[in-house]
C-alpha cells in the first residue's frame, strides 16, 4: 500500500484506516466503522441525507470546490429516467495525487460512499471512473467491487435494506480533459472527451441522457463520515462554509512529500514548515501552487494565508484539487509557466478556438522565450494572449492555462526579464536532485 | 403579441420570441454578431467564440449562439470588450490558418477574410512557426486541406445531421486537432459537396474547382439543375462561356443549402468532348455534319412529303426539355403533323393521381411540405438515391420538428434511421403492406404521401382512397425521375392528353407502341434516348433526332439537330412537386441551339404557324392556357418556385399505366445524361444501388 | 480478430457493464484492453471494436486519435513513461528523461531496434509526492534516479 509516514498535525477522517493491517479488505472495513453510515442512511429519507449534507459543508474536492449538497439536491430523484452515481477518479490536475491513495487504501469507504449518494439521489447503478494509467487501481477497484457483491454489500436489496445498488468501474485512456465532468461524460459514453454545453446540467441531462451526480472520489469517501457522525461535525473541523478536512499533496521543493489530511483552512506556511519539514537544504522559499497547476502561484510573502475555498478566492488565487507544490529560490518561473503551457497545449480538446490556439501558441512563444530567443515586447503579450483566452473558453480548461500564466508573469517579471538579450537560463540545473 | 420577449441590444428595444438564441434576436435587429460555428439549422457547438457579446449583471462575456433571450436582457455588442474579444479570436485563429489567400479557392469569398477584415487587428503578433500538415485528396471530388481549417464543424454537422450520411469526423485533439474521412484515407459518402458550401475558409475544396478561376472572375447564374425532378437551383459560375462550378451560393432557391452531387458537379456534360456541335444527316448510310439550312431543308422536305401522302408521324417528347419546349412539340405534333401518336419515357403515374384528386383542394404536397408537415409517408422509392432533395427536406424536418416518417419500401432506405415505423415489403403488395400502418396513421394530425412508380394505374386510386380513409388531411407527391417529368406529363407529351389534360379525341400511340408499330414513316425524338433498351420496328421510318449526344437513338437517325442543355437556355421547368421554376442560360455552346428554336425553325421551314418561338412568348400562352398553371408570374420571375394547381375535371387516366416506369437512377447515374459527366463517373460510389444495406 | 480467453471475458463484462443499447460506451476501455493484447491499435482492430460496440469505424477513429493512451504503432515491450510535469520537474524528471532517452538510445515515442523499449515524455501520472516517477506499462516507479532507472532497464533487459 502505498501512503507516507502520516504528520502528527493531520486531522485523519477519510484516511483514517491508512496503515491499518489490509487496510483495502472488507473486514478491516467493517471492524472500524465501515458501512455503519450506510444503515443508517437506510433508515433516513434522500431529503434528511441531503440535509445532513448541506450542513457538513462539504465542497467538491476536485477543483471547483461546489457545495456536494446542493449539487445532490440539483438531481430529479422523482424522474422515471434511471438515475446515476458517477465517481470522478481522473484525478490528472499536475501536483495531485490522493484519489489514488484513497481508491488503494481504502476501496469500501468509496464504494459506501456511492451507496449513500445513489441512496439520496435515487440512483442503482454507479461507475467509477478511473484514469486509464491507474490500471492497477481498476482492478484493485474490481476487486473490492467483488468483495462487496460476495458479502452482500453490493448488488439486490443490500444487507436486506431493500436497496439495490451496482457500481462497475470504466477506464479512461489518457485525457485530461475527461476530468471536466461533462467531457467526462462523453467519454464514458465511448465519445471523445469534449466538453458539453451547460445547461442542461449533468444532474438534469448526464450518462446516457439520464440524471447523472457527478462527485469526485475524496468527496465521497467524505460521506460516510459525514452521515455516520452528522454534518456538524465534519463542518466543525474546517473554517464556515468550508467543511472538514482536505487531503493535501505536498510536492515539489519539500523535505516530506507526501499526502496529508488537514482540516479545511490550515496555514498554508504551517504546512510547509511543519507538516512538509521545510524545503530541503536551506532553500528559501519562491512560490507556492496552491491547489494543482491550474491555480494562479502565491508568491512566497502570500504564503501566510489560510488554505480555503474563500480565503484563496480572495487572494485571486484556488484551492483546487489539494496538490501543493512548493517552489524554492532556484527555480525558474519562466521555465515552470512553459511547462504548465506545454500540459494545457498538450491536453486541450481543441474544441474551442481560443484555448486550441492560445495553449499551442504561449507554449511556442515560452519555449522560445526560455530559450533565450525572447523580446522584450513578448512579456506583456504572454498575459495579453493568457488573457484573451481568459473567460473565454468553452470550458474551464482555457482558464487553467491562463490563470497560472497570467499570475507568473505579474508575480515574477524579473524571471522573463533576465532571459532577455539571448541570456541562457539563469537557473539551468538548479533543480533538486531526485530522491534516493 | 404579448408572448414576445423584450430585450435590449445595443440600445435598441428588440422583441423575439421565447427562446431565440441572442445571435438570431440581433439579426433580426440589424446587428450583425460574427460567427463561424453557428449555422441556421444545425447544432449548437459555441466552438468559434466569435459571438461573444456583453450581457448587463453578468461579468463574463456570454456566447451569443447558445443565450436564449430573457425579459430585459441588456446584451452590448459594441462595446470595447467586445471587440478585444473578437480581434483576439481572429488572431488565434490566424496562428496556424497560412495566409494563402491569393491562391485559395476562398479567396474572395471567404468567412476568415471577412471576418479578419471587419474585427481582425491587421497585422500579426505571432512570430512562430506554423503548424503545416499536406493537403489530403479524400474523393475526386473533396479536398482537405488540414492547416486552412479553422475546426468549426460545420462540415461534421452537415454531413451528419443535414445528409443523415456521418462521413466525417473529427480526430486528435487540441491544435493538432483535425476533420477525417469514414475511411481512414478516403470518404465514401453522397459525395454531394455540401461540406465544401459550407466551409467557411478554404479547407474543404472541390475536386471540380479548385484552382481553376477567381471568384471574381466568373458569372454568376441561378438556375435549375437538369438532373432529377426535385428542382434544386444551382448557381453555376461560368467564365468565358465554360461552366467552371456549380453551387448554392446565396442558397435562394427551393433547396436552400441543399444541393447533391449531380447538382454540384455533374454539369460537366455540357463540355464533354462528344457534345454534338453541328446538325448530322445521313448521306451513303453515314450521318456527316452539315450545315443547319442544309438539315433543315432537309427534315421539311421529308416531312411535307410525308404529310402529303398522308403518312403517319409519331413524336417521343424528353424528361429534360423545358415546359415551353414540350408544350410547342406537342403543338407541332398535333397541329402540324396532325398526329397523337406523342408521348414520353412516363417514370411516375401523375395522370391517375389528379384524375384521384379531383375535387379536392390542398391534396399535393410542395417541397416545403415536407420538411413542414407532421408526418410522411414514403411509399416503394429510395429517396436519398433518387430524390435526395426531399429526403433532404424530411430528415430536416424530423430534426427540426420530429416529424413522424413512415417507410414502406421494397428495401432498407435512410429514411429508416429515423422512422417510427419501417415496412419492407415486394413491389406490388405495398397496399396490402400499407393496413399495418392505418392505425398509426390515423392517429397523425396530417400526412403528407410520396409513392414511387410500383403505384401506378388503380392502384393510385386506391391509394388515394386509403389516404381519404385516413380522415385527416392528406397531401401527395407522384415521383418522377427527371427535370421536367413533371412538366412533360402536364405540357401532353401523352397520347390520350393535351396540355393541363385536356383529353383527346382520339387517343394516339402510347411509347412502346410507337416503338412497336410497324408502319411509320417518321419518328422524330426529342432529347430522349428510346433505343437505349429498346428497338425501332419501323425500319423505313425517316428518324429525326434532336440532342446533345450521339445516343444510340441519335445513331439510328436520319438527321440529328445538335440540341442545347438545359444550363444554355432559358424557360420554365415543373419539379415533382409541381412546383413550377425559371431556367436560366449560362452559356451557349457553339453550335447547338435550344430544341424550342430548333422545332420553330423546322416549322418556318415548312411554311407552318405554331407561334413566335420564344420561351417567354409560349410561356404566355402555358399560363393562360393550361389548366394548374395560372400561377403567379412574379414568383417566377424573381427566381421563386410556384406550384401548379390541380385540375377539378375529369383526367383521362395515363394510357397504358404498366408502361411507367422509374428508371432507378441512384445519386451517381442520371439516364442518359449521366454518360457524359465524368463528375459522376468519377468517384468510387458510382453507379450506385437502390435499397442497399450497404452505408457509407 | 479473435482475442484471448481472459480478454473476451472481459469484453463480455464490460458490455453488460452499461445500460442496455449503450454498448458505444465500452469503446474507449476496450480499445484500451485490446491494445493491451496486441500492441497496437490498427486499422482491423478499429473496425473490430466497431463491430462489438455496434458503431461506425469513423466513431472508434475519432476515439484513438483523442486518448493519449491509444497508440496507432506498436510500441516496446516495456513503454517507459517518465512524468516531467510540473511536480516531476521541480524533482529532475527532465534530467531523468534525458537520461532514459540515452540510456535507450530513442528519443520521445520512439522504440528500440529490438523492439524491447519504447519511451514517452508524459503528462502527471499522479504521483507527484513520490516524484519524479515513471511508469513501464503500468507499473509505477517512484522516487526515481537515474542510478535506479539503469537498474530497472537492465532487470527489464534480462528478464527477456
């Protein structure tokens, strides 16, 4: 299995069977709470299960951070159209890594998390659907999904509740993309990921043209908590409006990487110098991704700053998908906004015109520019150009490769103004070594 | 009208109707909104990002081709934030797009310009390399040439929702992002072009066209395309009197944007090289080229001589010639050569259908109809194939509307793909066939008939009887094969009727008969090609042949006049619908003259009146002699389609209905005609088969 | 085409996976699966996967060219992916790219002569806390170097 050495600052609610002996089996799963949530949702109504959502507070954790109640109270559960339970595991936002962790360590939270949601929303059928490169999770997932139906917790009139409920895992095969639910949706519909034109929303009009809730992974194994000890206290740990706790992936320029939960609104330098260890050798620190490549950087004097949906709305930055990475003094900006460039280029559908061309041509004209073939007059024109694409875009994806840039270029001028006049990188080399 | 919606835009109060997209709620203002991936009738894809526009109380820019209007809605679409947007949209797209313009097909026509030239920045920031990928030949007639496209998907959309044919689609993604064929390499489809029309830039060019000429540089002539009955206008573009495209180009006529392949690029007939130039008589058993006066003295000689010792005529009349053409053949015929022994090649029993209508009003269906109406029924044709504007106009309509469509075909048709019900039935037991669907059909607000050739004779009349049955309100479309079927049948190319029906008082020799008979002493065929399949068993007959081609009725001939297309002459034409269109010349071919000139010029030969032979002149006469066509001339005369009424008499039913008979053209065959295009002949689908289970 | 036992099983799990008439939505995992197999995607496998998901070439087409993950060639035997993103990069996932396309002697989707190796620069793989990492197929590699990476493609090498 595989997670780090835990941070003793971590609030554990989703992850607290990480570390337990076969953590991913059912019986470790039932000996420490596991499908308790369920029973009791069993006996409470999709209202009073929606309710207690609502007041856990809980956001989605895959980027956009959308109240998870609302969104279950958006689905028509009174429509004849069957209804289904979409998980969102195409975790693919660069820096973020923990629905990987959760899908590994702890399988049923998942599973009985799609229960309750399909339970509230009155779906019978939920999919898992998981990034073509964790194949190792899809049959991971099978094999729980196996387990479940051997013990009944899966499959017709679960645990005698009269409920009903299969979950099926899809592969995905390399698209970034499909993480946007609605392009999501066309992929799993055997399409090209594209995505969709709101409204309908996937609640109304989603799968197969049927109600569709959409969640990411943590934020369903969010919910057996949530429903087990009540809303109230999962929303306590966090700050208002921002429920609970947040799996946090560290990466970059710090001592220990790795995956931690930490309550909502946790101190963004805390975490780097007391949950992360610091950066390694002494290094000061340059910036921050605050939430996944998509997120504007927080220069290093705004690191001082509370790690929620609102609190980083305000600074003009995200929360985002909880991937973390921290930069130090010797890195290039530059050379880290080509490489955000690089992945959006890489990975827009090419649907619309401004983030097709826009990606395609910042990441030429940041090559260019790193290599030292820059003018003066192209740095004002990579934020004009990040900037026409900037709410623009048909999805949101135009927006995560302008945002990060825009916010580099303002935040970091001296960077692109010493790759002028044919100067060679000045921080070629300077990236910390690879861990042995 | 109060269930209109107000809003603003620019200022200006505007009212739409719930549900108008903003895009179209500024149209109708005066207020252009640039796009590219919007188009009338086609999904929605908010891809260009051109419509941009500012909504009041909401920050971001809205998408002017998805946004329904509201009450009070403030839209802006002048202001400077929307013009930063366009002119970065214009910019991106112009990163990749290669400003090839004085060679492209486009150039002069194209969107990209337009748009460049009204919202663009007028010079480039962009310093990098361009993404180039070589141009693809995916049929001799569809070019694709990669980095022109912009990725609108006007192209996928058309072929898919508009032909019902989904030969295209789009592969890779982001800016390597790019519109492929069905076959990997290649496309196999309609190959109608309509993907080309409708390209905004210069990507998708036609295999006909492509570098050949300026737009600038050609005429522009709306006409009627000659092929089958359905009356599409083409726009052919003629440059020193060679007919250099076809298209839609302002998509002004009946067909809309509609055009097929033959309409698009089988025009090319007009300049094959075995167009017939000069009249040809028969001199020692061989026909030679001689001069006009000689032929015509030659045929005036022969047919007074004949008249004189009261000898027997008989006259085959086209599919292809126009209404003024078949009403004064039909005039020599019976006035001059005092014969009834004239008829046509009849592919579709219209007579027996107005003879079943009389009486009713409202009871024939226009072309409109079809994409309009609740329900459709298509009865025994394969109308993708044969008629593939009307398949057209019903896939529309069942996109548009939901129309019901219901098949009975002796074979698997697209229509099927969106029918409520199909039936699969045998040439002659489609009445029989046709109970299954009376409970369905009663059910329909209204139905709208069209049957193929295997209905003919009683049979029409029962059909009929069944629609009567139905009690809902009914309306009928007779299938034909050709341009002018339709006007052949009601100009009295027929051996039991005169124009508009008028019966005769005695009835002369129907097709096969005349072929058949033994004892004439002239036959004189119009543009029509009987000894195709068929024999002459008068072998002493003096033939007279008008036509473009040396067909093996032209062979057969004493004299052959070398006849004009239909793209050389003006006149009217009458489509299956009965809508009746105007014909206009685009070019003369040296040589060759209308057939109207050609029977008016025989006629002053031999000393006989059949009227001034002018196509206005005799059109005069058409619409205030014969029955159904007393039409509006102004809908004609600006280029409109009016439809002929029916006749409330007594319609001497066809004579001989087993005759009738459709001669099965598919997209790529269009009769004889259909030899001389290479267009046609040319890609890989030809000839083409009905009521196959074969898709693209 | 036909498939292996274990594979059809899965086909046959994943058809009945979705609601019924729905079969399109089993293209991309199939081709995917199907890959797996046989190396590469074709023009013949293409077509197959039409034929079992009951639509047009075109539609599986379209699918390919979109997923990064499908490949139209064959690749190596071992398809080294290493992760330069952004987590990665901060790490040296550059440097261990370069290293791996020396090591290979190929450069980026390419495959070696023997056709045991081939290489991808590739977009996160969602290991950025054990980065930089790489994945062969889909095994995932973390903490890499490329003293570690050397030892890997010569086990890989003599496991042939």
């Amino acid at each position: 299995m595989l997670y780090n050495e835990p941070s003793p600052l971590e609030v554990k609610v989703v992850t607290k069977r990480f570390g337990l002996p076969n953590s991913a089996s059912l019986d470790t799963y039932l000996a420490t709470d596991g499908f308790k949530a369920f029973f009791k949702a069993a006996g409470m109504t999709p209202e009073q299960i929606i309710e207690e959502v609502k007041v856990s507070a809980l956001r989605g954790r895959g980027g956009a951070g959308f109240p998870t109640g609302l969104k279950w109270s958006f689905v028509p559960r009174t429509s004849p159209k069957p209804k289904y339970v979409i998980v969102n595991a195409d975790e693919s936002e660069p820096g973020t890594c923990k629905d990987r962790l959760l899908m590994e360590n702890d399988p049923h939270q998942l599973i009985e998390g799609i229960l309750i949601a399909g339970r509230a929303v009155d779906a019978h059928k939920g999919y898992i659907y998981i990034r073509g490169e964790y194949r190792y999770l899809i049959e991971h997932m099978d094999r729980a999904i196996a387990e479940a139906y051997a013990r009944g917790y899966l499959g017709k009139n679960i645990q005698g509740t009269g409920f009903d409920f299969d979950v099926y895992t899809h592969s995905g095969a390399g698209a970034y993309e499909c993480g946007e639910e609605t392009a999501l949706l066309d992929s799993i519909e055997g399409k090209r990921g594209i995505p969709r034109m709101k409204p309908p929303f996937p609640a109304v009009v989603g799968a197969w043209q049927s109600p569709t809730l959409l969640n990411n992974v943590e934020t369903l194994c969010a919910i057996p908590a949530i429903i087990r000890d009540g809303g109230a206290a999962f929303a306590a740990l966090g700050t208002p409006k921002n429920g609970g706790t947040r799996m946090i992936c560290l990466s970059g320029h710090v001592n220990k990487p790795g995956v931690y939960e930490l309550p909502v609104g946790f101190n963004l330098l805390r975490m780097i110098y007391e949950v992360g260890g610091g950066l390694p050798n002494g290094k000061k620190l340059k910036a921050v991704v605050p939430g996944g490549s998509s997120c504007p950087l927080l220069k290093a004097d705004e690191c001082d700053i509370a790690m929620d949906f609102d609190t980083l709305a305000k600074a003009k930055s995200m929360l985002g998908s909880g991937g973390t990475v921290i930069l130090n003094e010797d890195t290039c900006m530059v050379k880290f906004a080509l490489r955000i460039m690089k992945f959006y280029a890489h990975e827009s559908c090419g649907w619309c015109i401004p983030c097709r061309e826009g990606t395609a041509w910042l990441k030429k004209m940041l090559d260019r520019f790193h290599s030292g073939l820059g003018q003066k007059s192209d740095i004002p024109l990579i934020g004009e150009l990040s900037k026409n694409m900037l709410g623009r875009t048909f999805c949101p994806l135009g927006d995560a490769a302008a945002m990060p840039t825009i916010a580099i270029v303002e935040k970091f001028p001296e960077d692109f103004e010493a790759h002028l006049n044919g100067n060679p990188c000045p921080y070629a080399h300077a990236n910390e070594p690879a861990y042995a | 009208m109060s269930d209109l919606i107000n809003l603003t835009i620019d200022g200006k109060p505007v009212q739409a109707a719930p549900g108008t997209l903003v895009i179209n709620a500024a149209r109708q203002a005066g207020i252009e909104i640039p796009s590219f991936c919007y188009y009338d009738g086609f999904t929605l894809q908010a891809a260009c990002r051109m419509c941009l526009v500012e909504v009041e109380k909401t920050p971001k820019l809205q998408v002017g081709c998805t946004l329904p209007v509201a009450e009070g809605m403030v839209v802006r679409t002048d202001t400077p934030q929307v013009h930063e947007a366009r002119k970065g949209m214009v910019e991106f797209l112009l990163t990749n797009h290669p400003l090839d313009c004085p060679v492209c097909d486009k150039g002069g026509e194209c969107e990209l310009q337009d748009m460049t030239f009204r919202y663009g920045m007028g010079e480039s920031r962009f310093l990098e390399q361009k993404l180039h990928v070589d141009e693809q030949q995916w049929s001799p007639v569809v070019f694709y040439d990669r980095p022109r496209c912009i990725l609108c998907y006007r192209c996928v959309r058309v072929c898919d929702e508009g032909m019902g044919v989904k030969a295209l689609g789009v592969n890779n993604r982001g800016a390597v992002s790019v519109i492929v064929p069905n076959h990997f390499d290649h496309l196999q489809c309609d190959e109608c072009g309509m993907c080309i029309d409708i390209c905004p830039v210069g990507a998708l060019t036609s295999g006909a066209y492509r570098y050949k000429t300026r737009p600038w540089e050609m005429k522009h002539v709306g006409t009627i395309c000659t092929h089958c009955a359905d009356g599409c206008k083409t726009t052919l573009g003629v440059r020193n009197n060679q007919i250099i495209r076809g298209n839609n180009r302002d998509h002004s006529g009946i067909n809309g944007e509609f055009l097929c392949m033959k309409g698009r690029y089988a025009f090319d007939f007009v300049h094959s090289p075995e167009r017939l130039q000069s009249p040809l008589l028969r001199r020692n058993g061989v026909l030679e080229p001689v001069s006009w006066a000689e032929a015509l003295a030659a045929v005036a000689g022969k047919f007074k001589q004949i008249q004189a010792r009261g000898g027997k005529f008989a006259v085959i009349g086209s599919n292809h010639t126009t209404n003024e053409e078949d009403f004064y053949l039909q005039s020599f015929a019976r006035e001059v050569l005092g014969t009834n022994n004239i008829d046509h090649r009849r592919t579709g029993d219209v007579a027996t259908l107005l003879h079943a209508l009389s009486g009713q009003t409202d009871a024939l269906a226009t072309t409109a109809d079809l994409y309009e109406r609740k329900a459709i029924l298509v009865i025994a044709s394969d109308l993708a194939q044969q008629h593939p504007f009307l398949s057209y106009q019903i896939r529309a309509n069942y996109r548009h509307h939901g129309a019901h469509i219901y098949t009975l075909t002796p074979g698997p048709v697209r229509e099927q793909n969106y029918a409520v019900r199909s039936i699969i039935t045998v040439p002659g037991r489609e009445l029989a066939d046709l109970e299954a669907l009376r409970e369905p059909l009663k059910g329909e607000p209204e139905l709208v008939i069209l049957f193929g050739d295997s209905i003919k004779g009683e049979a029409v009349g029962k059909l009929v009887q069944f629609g009567s049955s139905l009690a809902i309100p009914v309306r009928y479309v007779c299938l034909v094969d050709y341009s002018n079927s339709r006007g052949a049948s009601d100009m009295g190319l027929a051996p039991n009727h005169g124009p508009g029906y008028q019966p005769v008082s005695e009835p002369g020799l129907a097709y096969d008969e005349i072929l058949a008979a033994a004892d004439l002493d002239a036959l004189w065929v119009v543009g029509a090609n009987p000894l195709k399949h068929g024999t002459l068993a008068s072998a002493g007959a003096f033939v007279l042949v008008n036509d473009m081609f040396l067909t093996e009725t032209a062979q057969r001939a004493d004299v052959v006049f070398p006849a004009a297309s239909a793209y050389e002459k003006n006149g009217t034409v009458t489509n299956v619908c009965g809508e009746v269109q105007h014909l206009k010349g685009g070019l003369q071919v040296m040589g060759a003259k209308p057939d109207l000139e050609i029977i008016g010029l025989i006629a002053r030969e031999m000393g006989a009146n059949v009227g001034i032979w002018s196509s206005d002149k005799v059109f005069e006469e058409i619409h205030s002699g014969v029955r159904g066509y007393n039409i509006p001339l102004p809908v004609i005369a600006t280029g409109g389609a009016a439809q002929t009424t029916p006749v409330h008499v007594r319609v001497p039913v066809s004579a001989r209905p087993e005759l009738i008979q459709s001669a099965r053209d598919t997209l790529f065959t269009s009769g004889s005609l259909g030899r001389y295009s290479k267009a046609l002949n040319s890609v890989l689908e030809a000839p083409g088969e009905l009521y196959s289970e074969k898709r693209p | 085409m036909t498939f292996s036992p274990e594979l059809e099983a899965r086909f046959a799990k994943l058809l009945e996976s979705y609601p019924p008439g729905r079969t399109r939505s089993a293209v991309v995992p199939m081709l995917l699966y199907a890959q797996d197999e046989v190396g590469h995607i074709s023009t013949e496998l293409i077509e197959e996967v039409a034929r079992r998901c009951k639509v047009a070439p075109l539609q599986v087409d379209e699918v390919v060219g979109y997923y990064s993950m499908l490949h139209r060639k064959p690749l190596g035997q071992h398809h080294v992916q290493v992760c330069t993103n952004i987590s990665c990069l901060l790490r040296g996932g550059e440097e261990l790219y370069e290293h791996a396309s020396q090591a290979l002697g190929v450069g980026n989707k390419e495959v070696t002569a023997d056709g045991q190796f081939s290489l991808e620069e590739v977009e996160c793989i969602g290991a950025c806390s054990w980065a930089p990492a790489i994945q062969v197929n889909y095994d995932f590699h973390h903490f890499v170097t490329p003293e570690k990476l050397d030892r890997l493609i010569a086990e890989l090498r003599k496991a042939q």
